[in-house]
C-alpha cells in the first residue's frame, strides 16, 4: 500500500458502489413467486442522499437486476444505476467519460470477486469488513462495518466529514431515507 487511505479521501468526487453485499448484507429472502427480497440499512441511504445534495455522484454498479433496487435508488436521487451489469469495467469506463471523471477521484465499494477489475482502476477501492479476501487484499480500506449495516455510511461520512461537508447542526434536515 502506497499510502494511508485517509490520504486519498480530500480527493473523491465521486462514490461507485455494488448493491448485494454492500448496501444489503447479500441475504436474499424468495417469496412464494420467486421474487428476491433485499434489506437496506436507512443510514446507509440518510449518507447517499448527504453526498447527493452536497454535489457529489454517487453511482451504483450491480450485477443483480432487482426493479425493487432500482426504485430504491432512484428514490433516493441517484441518476446513474446500473443493474445487470455483466462487464463492472464498461460500466466504469461510460461514467469516466459521461462526466469526465478523474478515477483517482472516485471511492468504490465491492464486496466479491466482480468488483476486484472496477477496484484496480480506480483511486479509492474499499470493502465492508465481511468481503472476501481477496477484495481485501486490493482494498486501500477496509469498514469495520459489514455490508448492509452501514458500511456506505461508514465511508461516505468520512469522505464528507474530512472535506467539511457533513452536515452540521443546522443543516441536519435533509428528508429521510
């Protein structure tokens, strides 16, 4: 490691974050239809919507395909969900030049093995404590949060808090998530 990753975080611009194991703790509930049922820590979602209104992207790179997610997301402002995504780096690679992104700029958090080709590229990977071992072993941080109960949080309120953008007292009514 070349540096202490609180070092890299007066950088990010831009947050990239994979959905199962990350904003859900990756258990997956199945109705009697068939559908995949999901949890979301409400912290987790209060952090993205901060980020969102302080200016910054915050993106999702998935490769699950839940409608449910996506509705999620996008009710807490996110513009750029990708679902289904096969290819994590393509993904990446349209966001750099849809905004001119710098990727020494942005943060990704990942938790297996898919996110590990999006996690090299960029400058910021970071893991919740419970990822496998090797998204660990690429990861510049590691939460001590597990996914799914606060791991964004976790990462988005330090980004904010050392670039004195966290909310203080009188900023604190930002809606619900």
């Amino acid at each position: 490691m070349d540096k202490n990753y609180k070092e890299y975080l007066n950088d990010i611009t831009t947050f990239i974050f994979d959905v199962d194991g990350v904003y859900t703790d990756a258990s997956l509930l199945i109705d009697n239809e068939g559908n995949l049922l999901r949890t979301m820590n409400t912290k987790d979602g209060y952090a993205t919507k901060v980020a969102l209104d302080k200016g910054y992207k915050v993106c999702i790179i998935s490769g699950g395909k839940n409608e449910a997610v996506k509705k999620r997301f996008e009710g807490l402002g996110l513009v750029d969900v990708y679902l289904g995504a096969g290819d994590k780096i393509h993904c990446l690679n349209e966001l750099v030049a849809k905004y001119d992104l710098n990727p020494e700029q942005i943060l990704y958090m990942g938790d297996d093995l898919p996110d590990i080709p999006v996690m090299t590229r960029i400058g910021l990977p970071t893991c919740p404590q419970d990822a496998v071992a090797e998204v660990k072993a690429v990861s510049k941080y590691i939460s001590h949060v597990v996914g799914g109960r606060g791991c964004v949080r976790d990462v988005i309120e330090q980004v904010l808090k050392v670039q004195d953008k966290w909310p203080t007292d009188d900023e604190r009514t930002i809606t619900s998530a």
